[in-house]
C-alpha cells in the first residue's frame, strides 16, 4: 500500500505494467485484486483523499475524481464508485450511498423501508482507468437485488457498507455473507472489473 507521503513528485518508476487502484477501502481493494490477478495484471493499494464532487452521476464523480489523482502522481490509476438505488425510495441513495451509510446506516436504511412493500434495489458502478489527462477509460457494472426485510445481519469480515441489507438475484445470502470469491460472482464491482480486465490485455498486447 502507498501513502501519499511515500511518493515522489509525480515521477514513479515502474518497471513494467503496473496498475495503482485509488481507495481508501481494503475490502474494495481485496476484491479488485482477486479479480485483476486471474488475468495476471499487477495491482497496488494507493491511499489518496479522494477529491469528492457532489454530483447525481456516479461516472461523473469517479471520472473527475480519477482525473484529480492522475494529475496529482502521474500515476496510471484505476478508481470505482458505486451507488444503490432503492426502487421504493425512489432511487434512494443512489450516488450518495457513502455518505448516506455513514450518517444513517443500514438501520436507518431498514427503517425507511419499513412500510415499504417493493424492495427491489440496483448496486450500480463506474470504474475508470485513468493513465493519461484525456480520455480517461470507463467501465460499468450492476447487479440487481433486493433490500432484505431480516432481521439486519451482523458484518462478517468480507461485509462492508450496504452489504449487510443488500441480496442480490439469484443468491440465499447477502453480500456480506459471502467470502470475496461469492462476492466477485454476483458484484456491480466485479462485472466493471471483469469489462476492464479483458480491455486492458487487449489494449496492452
């Protein structure tokens, strides 16, 4: 992992191909890096503060956000930002899940949904590939679901924000009941990783 402190300039050295994925979130790391090693592509923790744009748009807030990292290292940098869309509060809280997460929580989330009967909701994600100042790549990823009427689960090791509340189709558990090999074959985040992967080894051959 690279703190901002450990870098030089904007000058790195990388000797070969070499991938910096921007989050200050180790569990979106560790799924990342268990997609990008099956296609052999080297992947490294970069901790930065993120440069926050409120916007309604998740593509919009990672492309700008990688942009601002790229321009601040110079390195090629890989960031992802996901929403969830609850279909019964009316695409509630969308881009803003993170912020929504830490002020309210899935037990506020749960609460909300209390006389709801349509629970049907959508993780939504952009992940960008940034190694250059123009045209920065973008991938996407979804997967439907719903938002579990259970008593809330406890968060195992691999659960992390939404993912006690969140079953996706086609799955009896919740994402945080999965181990990061469940999680990776259902998540909005592991389909853009996946999209990303096969562009990346077809563009480097």
């Amino acid at each position: 992992m690279l703190k901002k402190e450990s870098l030089n300039d904007t000058k790195f050295n990388l000797g070969g191909r070499f991938i910096f994925f921007a989050t200050n979130n180790i569990h979106k790391f560790n799924e990342a890096r268990a997609i990008l090693a099956k296609f052999d592509i080297s992947v490294g923790m970069l901790r930065v503060k993120n440069f926050e744009l409120q916007h309604d748009s998740i593509k919009e807030i990672a492309q700008t956000s990688a942009l601002e990292i790229f321009k601040r290292y110079g390195l090629p940098i890989l960031l992802e930002d996901s929403g969830l869309f609850i279909d019964g509060l009316n695409g509630f809280p969308g881009p803003y899940a993170a912020y929504v997460y830490k002020t309210i929580g899935n037990s506020g989330i749960l609460t909300l949904m209390d006389t709801k009967t349509t629970r049907t909701a959508t993780f939504k994600t952009t992940l960008v590939y940034c190694a250059s100042k123009n045209n920065p790549e973008c991938f996407e990823g979804e997967i439907e679901g719903e938002i579990t009427n259970k008593k809330i689960r406890d968060q195992s090791i691999y659960g992390f924000g939404f993912d006690p509340i969140f079953q996706p189709v086609g799955s009896p558990k919740v994402f945080a009941e999965m181990s990061i090999t469940e999680k990776n074959l259902f998540s909005h985040r592991a389909r853009a990783l996946h999209k990303f992967a096969i562009w990346y080894k077809h563009f480097n051959k």
